[in-house]
C-alpha cells in the first residue's frame, strides 16, 4: 500500500482546469500543496503528493468540469453525475462479472463511443478497457494508463481484494518512460494493439461484490483516494484485506457488525471468525487497523482539530481517542501531528 501519488498525475489535472481558464491556486491550497505541479524547474518541486492530497484536487476538478470518470476518457458525460449513477448501480450486484457487464451497458447508454466501457468474457481471459480512434502513432500519455489503472483498482475495490493482471495493450505508441507504466501495471504491456485493454483471469468475475451503499457513499465523497491506496499484492488475496475494505474508512456513523460483513461474504460468523484467526488477526485488529489509519490521515490535515477527528473516528468522548490513538501509535494524536510537521519541514529543507 502507498501513500503516494506521482505529481505527474496532480499535473495533468491542472491542465485540464487550467484548459477551461479555472484558476486552481485556491485548489492547491486547499489540498495542502505548496509548490506548483506545473513548474517543473522550481526548487519547490516535489515528484509525489500525498494521495489524499491528489484525492482532494481531484474531488475539485471533478466539480468544475462535472467530469467523475477519472480525468481519462475525453469524452463529455450526458448527464452529469454520471459515474456516481453507474456505481449505485452496480453496487447491488452478486459479483463482479456482473458488475462489469452493468457497467459497460451504463457507459453505452450515457457516453458517446470514446468514453464506452468496452467488456469481452473468454472461458480463460477477461479484457476490459476503451475502444479508442485513430491514435496510432502517438505516444501512450499519463491519462491513458491513469485510466486503466483507475478502473482496475475500482473492480478490485469492488470484490476487496485487489485483481492480477495478465497483460494491458495500449492504443499508441510506447511511451519514453516505459519503466512507471511497468511499475503501475506489473505485467507484460503491448502497444500499437487495437483497444487500450486490462486482461485478467474471468474466474475473477465470480468474485462477490463486497461493499454496501454505505461504503459507497464514503468511497465517492473521498474517490479516488480508497483507490490509491489499496493493496497491489495479489498473490495471498487474503480474507481480511476484504474485512478491511468493508469497515472503510468512515467511522462517524459506526462500523458495520461482524454479522453483517460475514452474511455479505456468505459465510457464518464463526467460519469468518476462524479464517481470521488462521491468518493471524481478528475483526477487532482490523477494526483498529482500520480506525489508526484514517486517524493518522486525518490528524495530517492542519484544518481540522484533534477533537473534530476524534468525532470522525466515532469517538464521542475525545479523551476516550486520545487514549485509543496512544495505544495504537505510542503517541498522543498531538504528538503525532507535530511529528508529521517537522518530518515535512525536514522535507522542504
């Protein structure tokens, strides 16, 4: 898991405001960026952001440009909101197969022919990705393989377990830097294909969907910042990596019950109690996992106070999350935020 996010990405957003003449100033400070993603050259420049510091840019552009499909495909929504409507809509499905499908049928119904999901199911490889036009010849640029990257880690969101690719073609030319691409995928790449394309095994589509419309709503006021920070190692797919992803990262209106997580996982709560056990933790280490994390992401954003994060951490009783944090972490949550302000001016200097 990683905390960061190249600039790179923070810059082609920018470009995408800056091309409708929106001032984005305000936007970087929001965010808590203090250098200029589309300078280069200034001694200021830092190749990484924090991916809530990306997640924050990107919640803003997205409304500026009424643009909720990752900044990727070009193409202009019928409606906006779109890709909101299309996650509700699919949250409801058995698994991830059908989602896919509901997916792509979304996307031909509201996008023109540029912005469709395109879906094909073989008994041994699942490729889904864009049909783009007339890009031959041209470089494979950061939005192409952001997209994909995008929309393979939401169908790993989806099922909490993240997905292995088999191979991604691309559309255009091989890019200069071809050493991030292979970083970002992991896995073989071709280019100057027919369609920009992820391949993964389709047993994957028998996956269950894992989330609830409630994790949803937390996942969309955050996106994509749930992406960019999942687990990549697919090798263990590990039962409590999807526990994790159902208890989420909002805690202010409670946590789901182990009851409900074990029925939407279709197993008994003491069958779900025993394979944790097998792999070392319990639902109440994962619960706390879960609430440490969100609590350091949230005591790193100046704005808010200590007891404005307790709340969030569905502490009532901010002494009650002092004690919690300090158990976690060894640290008070003021002793953590200062440390995180002089681990940044250590950065800076």
């Amino acid at each position: 898991m990683s905390d960061r996010v190249p600039t790179r990405f923070v810059r082609t957003l920018l470009k995408m405001a800056s091309e409708k003449a929106y001032d984005f100033t305000a936007m970087l400070a929001d965010a808590g960026i203090d250098f200029d993603p589309l300078n280069e050259d200034s001694t200021a420049y830092r190749t990484e952001v924090s991916a809530m510091q990306y997640s924050r840019i990107y919640q803003q552009i997205l409304l500026l440009l009424q643009d909720e499909t990752f900044g990727a495909n070009g193409s202009a929504m019928a409606t906006p909101g779109g890709f909101r409507m299309m996650c509700y809509c699919i949250i409801s499905c058995e698994n991830l197969g059908q989602a896919i499908k509901r997916a792509s049928e979304f996307y031909r119904t509201f996008f023109d022919e540029r912005g469709q999901l395109y879906a094909n199911f073989t008994e041994q490889y699942t490729r889904v990705g864009y049909r783009k036009l007339n890009n031959t010849g041209i470089r494979v640029a950061a939005a192409d393989a952001y997209g994909l990257s995008m929309w393979h880690r939401f169908f790993g969101w989806l099922c909490g377990r993240p997905i292995e690719l088999k191979r991604v073609d691309f559309s255009r030319d091989a890019p200069q830097n071809i050493e991030r691409y292979k970083a970002l995928f992991g896995c073989p790449l071709n280019f100057n294909q027919q369609y920009d394309l992820l391949y993964f095994n389709s047993e994957c589509l028998a996956w269950p969907i894992v989330h609830t419309e409630h994790s949803l709503r937390e996942f969309l006021r955050t996106a994509p910042y749930q992406l960019l920070i999942m687990e990549e190692d697919s090798s263990g797919n590990k039962l409590s990596a999807q526990v994790k992803a159902m208890i989420g990262h909002d805690f202010s209106e409670g946590f789901p019950s182990f009851e409900t997580i074990s029925a939407a996982l279709n197993m008994s709560a003491p069958t779900l109690r025993r394979r944790l056990k097998r792999e070392g933790t319990t639902f109440q280490q994962l619960k706390d996992k879960c609430r440490c994390d969100t609590a350091k992401l949230y005591l790193g954003r100046p704005e808010k106070s200590i007891n404005e994060v307790a709340l969030q951490m569905g502490f009532t009783d901010p002494s009650a999350f002092h004690r919690s944090f300090k158990k976690w972490t060894g640290m008070t949550p003021g002793q953590f935020r200062s440390s995180q302000r002089r681990g940044a001016t250590a950065e800076h200097s």
